[in-house]
C-alpha cells in the first residue's frame, strides 16, 4: 500500500520545487539528446560507410601475389638445422591467377556467389594532346554490374555498351571534364609496354570520389589483356558473396586452398574499423560525461529536498512510514526526473536530428555537397533512455540512503 | 489473557545518549497507564518529559528496559515493526504541527490511512472529512496548512493523529505554540477523545493550567518519576 501514496509524495515534493526540477530535468534531457543526435550521426556515418565498403567493392578480392615469400627448400629439408641463407633472390613467377577461368568457374558454382576474373594495370588516357593517367580494370560488366555500384553510377552510358562496342571505355565524369571528353568520342589509351589503342567512351560514371572520377576506366577483360600485353591473364578475381559478414572467413579458406593472397573487405579496411571503435569509444565517454553533469544536478536537486524535508520525514517515520518508504519516496524521485529527462531528451534528440538532417556541407575530396547520414533506429533512444533512469536513480541514491537514516526524535526535538 | 494487560508499561526504563560525556535522559521509569486514562507529564524544562514519550510512542527505543503495548513485548522488534506498531496503534500531535505543506489539510489527514492501506480510497476520504468535521474543521479541508491559523493547524494534526484510530494518543507540548483561547480548545479536544471515544491520551506540558485539569499527573525530575498524582 505504500507505492501509491509514496508516489504521491514524490511528486507533490518535485512538483512544489517546480524550477530546480525543471533544471535537472533539462540537465538530463539535454545529456540524453546530445546522446541521441551524436551517436545517430557516428552509426550512421558507419553504417553508410560499411555499406558503401560492402557494396562498392568487392568482398572479396584475390589477387595474383602471395602474402609470404616461398619457403627456400633448405629449410624444408632440416626444419630443426642450424641454416641460414642470405641475399638469395626470390624466385620469379610469372604473374597473374593460374587457371583463373575454372577458378571463377568453380566460386560461380556456389548459391549467391558472383565471382569475376579481372585485370588491372595502369595506363594514360590521352585526348587532344592532354594526358591523364588512369588504373584500367579488365572486366566482364555483366558480373562488374552485380559485384560494384558501377552500373548504377554511371552518368551517360552504361557498363553494358562495351559489350556491344568494339574497344568500349567507361571513364569517370572527372576524367571527361579534364580531357574534354564526351560520349561517344575516341579516346587514345597508352599502355605502359607502348601500345596505343583509340577506345571509344562508352559511358561515363561518377562517384563522387575525385581518386576515381579522375583516375579509373574500364574496359573488357579481353581489351586490358591486350593493351597490358597479357594475354590469356587476370590478376583478380573478384568475388561478391550472400553474407558479407563471412567474407573474412571464406576468404581465409580460400587463401589457404589457393595460396593467393585473399583480401576480404574487412581486411583491407581494418584500419577505417578499428578507427570506428574507437570513435564509438569517445562518443560514449562523451556522452557519460554529460550524463554524470546531469546526474550532479540531479544529486543536488535530491540532497537539497532531503535537507529540507527533514521534518517531514520525521513526521512521516513518526507517522509509521518505515526507513525504506522513505528511500523509497526520494528514489521514486530520481527515476520522475530520469524518465522526464528521457522522454524531454528524445524531443530534443528528434530535434536536434532535424537540424543536422538539413545541414549540407562538402567533405575534402568529395566533389559534391551532402548531408549527414543518421541513424534514427530506436537503439539509441532505448541506450539514451537507459543511461537517463541508470544515472538519475544512481543519483537520487545517496541522498535517498541519507533521508533513511534520519532519527525522527532529533529532528522533532531539534525542533521544538 | 488480553483484558488484563494495560494499554501501556514502561518497564525499568532507561535511555542514555552514547557520547563522549554519556547524557542520561531518563532513568529507571516504571509507568503504567490503562486503557481511557488522561495523563500529563510535566517538570523542568530538561527533565526528560520529551524524551520519555519518544520511548513510549517507539520513536526511540531504550537503552535498558522495555516498553510494552497492549501486553506486546517491543524490545526484539526491529525498526520496521515499530514503524508498523506506530501507524496502528499510536497518533501522535507535537507542538509544530508537521504537516506536509505540499498537501491539503484532507491529504494530510489521509496519508496514514493510505499507507495503512486497510480502507478503500473513498472510505479514506469520508473518514478523514469525518474527522475534520468532528474538530469543527469541515470548512478548512481542501486548504493548504500555510492558509490555516495556528489553532486550526494543530486541530488538522490531531485529526492526522487520529487517522488510523490509534488507541493511543502521544501529545508533545501540544499547546505551546498556541494562544489561551486555542490551547483551551485542543485540551477540550483530549478531553473529549478521552470520555467520550475512550482513548488514552498522555500529554507533556509545561502549562500548569493544562496539567491541573488531567485526572493524573506525572511530574519528571532528572529524568526520574518524583510525583504520579491522580486527582
């Protein structure tokens, strides 16, 4: 029987100290959507991000090196003797995948996987006596199409049109803008082994990122071989599979079943993730920070009340009320003040994301403006909320323990 | 076996204030008081008249001795039983009135009942307005305590002390704060709780006016019983 009108108490007691409530409660509000906004922006911007890692690229790319040099056979021989061998020179291998077509062939085979054998290389683009130089991509578009977003940033153009053009190219819009380029113009592509070859500009796409749009083109498969004079070689093979989560280890089984060096996407991007957690590691130390400010106001407001109701609380355990009604009452305080502060920070958090949804700004090496890209799922709120009540009830906590402990005669005799 | 205890006994009573110089504040009181008595205490201003009805009322609890309520052992409890002793059997008054001032005088008068829990919410209401109707204070229930007269406050906290209809009544310097015409009307208001609802009311005063018009009187000196007068 005591929840109701415990309740009662607790909120006559805020309620009638309606400002310094006020104040704490905004402390906790604003904690809570500052929360909201900043972690929506860092989840966003890694959820953006991992999604354009995942889908841009490949998951997994193979390529024609090895991670480990080969084991000279003198050590194979006596793994336990005393030998060491210096200035030996490696061994060359003649470059590009082995046997690359049944490779894809065999990755093709397994539900969901898309696998592409690919050459790259470098070349210059030249038009109207201006040079750029450019990494060529040997592809097949119809793979290239569902392994990259390509296809759907192409400007004018499409991937497919190299199929159907003898000697096709797809450059970016930055490439285009430099040389002066447009559809359907012959460009002149040289190889580094001095081959020249006029290529018409079969599409035109744009990324957004100035690396690309100035310095990558694509061609078929057949075209790179013969303008890098490698016939009959890839030097990728790119794979896209159902799970991107797994590419990690299918690309560990495939190293180890092939020997090529295998980068799965989170490999190659390990130092971007980890810089991740560890800016999820300064938002939530931030954002403690601004709960534990809170939580001092909210520690005040509640030590406050405690002085000053001392008699009351007198009276109340003179009345009958038991020690733990009375902790009970200012701790019923705490979680008003964290509740309020949660559902007033949500409000804020909402707003606040309102605002940086229509910020625009450009990012260096990016061409275009954008916007922030945010996270509006309820997992942030339920975090937000729950740091609120934590931190609200762990306030109200001491001074709650010390309004248990007080000795009604003191107070009543102190009194009179 | 329950007729024959006394509503109240103190049995050897002794309370000392642990400190550096120990402060003994009352010593060795035997007292019993049955059930319908109206009892006084008085004596010097540090003899203990205070500090003895905490003891009685649970508020405190002794250094040695014991007090015992409708026969029931209290030494053993813990302080949760003895808040429990206090919401049903004893109502206090003090000579401020402590009611909460976020609360009307009804609320007041309310809270015990509600966190006694035994009555529904509109028996509640009907038996703290019955309450305040009996003190003459129909008119002044929806007030907050800052709107009411001295006199007017202390009849809310007689009201509030009557909520759970405790046998037992402990008045602490009840009329202190009050004028004559105000202290008259809540020794009437004893009086009357005494003869006409049988309750057992034991007041400290220090108004020898007040103390005279008690059927008994116990005067306190050092914390000791000097005099238990009955009239």
């Amino acid at each position: 029987m005591f929840w109701r009108v415990g309740i009662d108490i607790a909120m006559a007691q805020l309620t009638n100290r309606r400002r310094q409530t006020l104040v704490s409660v905004l402390g906790v509000a604003l904690g809570v959507g500052f929360f909201v906004a900043t972690s929506s922006i860092m989840s966003g911007s890694e959820k953006d991000f991992v999604d354009r890692l995942v889908n841009n690229a490949p998951h997994i790319t193979i390529k024609d090196e090895f991670r480990n040099p080969a084991q000279q056979p003198v050590f194979s021989v006596f793994p336990d003797g005393a030998v060491a061998l210096s200035h030996t020179k490696p061994r060359e291998y003649l470059r590009g995948i082995k046997n690359y077509g049944a490779k894809v062939e065999e990755l093709s085979q397994k539900p969901g996987v898309i696998a592409e054998a690919a050459l790259t290389g470098q070349v210059i683009v030249r038009y109207a006596n201006k040079d750029v130089s450019a990494s060529i991509a040997g592809i097949d578009p119809e793979k290239e199409r569902q392994l990259t977003k390509v296809e759907t940033d192409m400007k004018e153009g499409s991937l497919t049109r190299l199929r159907t053009t003898a000697d096709g190219i797809v450059i970016g819009r930055g490439m285009a803008t430099r040389l002066g380029l447009q559809l359907d113009d012959l460009a002149t592509v040289i190889s580094p082994t001095g081959l020249v070859k006029p290529m018409k500009v079969v599409g035109i796409f744009y990324m957004g990122n100035l690396l690309l749009d100035e310095g990558q083109v694509y061609v078929l498969l057949k075209n790179a071989q013969v303008l890098l004079d490698k016939p009959f070689i890839a030097n990728q093979i790119r794979i896209r599979l159902p799970d991107p989560n797994t590419a990690e280890t299918v690309a560990a089984q495939l190293e180890g079943r092939w020997v090529y060096r295998s980068d799965s996407w989170q490999e190659v991007n390990r130092d971007i993730l980890g810089l991740f957690v560890i800016r999820n590691a300064i938002t939530y130390s931030i954002v403690g920070a601004i709960m534990v400010v809170a939580s001092f106001g909210i520690f005040n407001i509640i030590s406050t009340v405690v002085l000053e109701k001392r008699r009351d609380i007198a009276i109340l355990m003179s009345m009958g009320f038991r020690s733990a009604d009375i902790q009970r009452i200012f701790l019923i305080q705490g979680v008003l003040v964290g509740v309020l502060g949660m559902l007033l920070g949500w409000t804020v958090g909402l707003a606040l994301l309102q605002i940086l949804a229509s910020i625009k700004f450009t990012v260096p090496g990016m061409t275009d403006r954008q916007g922030f890209v945010l996270d509006y799922s309820f997992t942030q709120f339920a975090i937000g909320g729950f740091f609120s009540v934590v931190s609200a009830v762990g306030a109200a906590w001491y001074p709650a323990r010390k309004a248990a402990k007080v000795r009604p005669v003191e107070i009543i005799r102190g009194a009179a | 076996m329950s007729e024959a205890h006394p509503l109240l006994q103190a049995c050897d009573v002794t309370r000392i204030l642990p400190a550096e110089v120990p402060v003994t504040l009352v010593r060795d009181i035997d007292l019993t008081v049955e059930k319908g008595e109206f009892l006084s205490v008085t004596g010097p201003s540090g003899s203990g008249k205070s500090s003895l009805l905490y003891l009685l009322g649970l508020l405190d609890v002794p250094t040695s001795g014991e007090v015992l309520i409708d026969g029931e052992h209290t030494s053993g409890l813990d302080a949760d039983a003895l808040a429990a002793l206090r919401l049903k059997k004893i109502g206090f008054v003090f000579q401020f009135h402590f009611l909460l001032p976020e609360f009307s005088v009804m609320e007041n008068v309310m809270l015990p009942m509600r966190r006694l829990g035994e009555l529904s919410h509109p028996e509640i209401e009907s038996r703290a307005a019955g309450l305040l109707d009996d003190l003459d204070m129909a008119s002044q229930m929806k007030k907050r305590p800052d709107q009411l007269s001295g006199g007017q406050r202390q009849r809310a906290a007689i009201a509030r002390a009557l909520a759970n209809d405790p046998a037992l009544i402990l008045a602490d310097e009840p009329t202190g704060n009050l004028d004559t015409k105000n202290s008259q009307i809540v020794q009437e208001i004893f009086a009357r709780l005494v003869s006409e609802q049988g309750r057992t009311v034991i007041a400290v005063t220090h108004e020898e006016s007040f103390a005279r018009s008690t059927p008994r009187n116990v005067y306190l000196v050092d914390g000791k019983i000097a005099r238990d007068e009955r009239r």
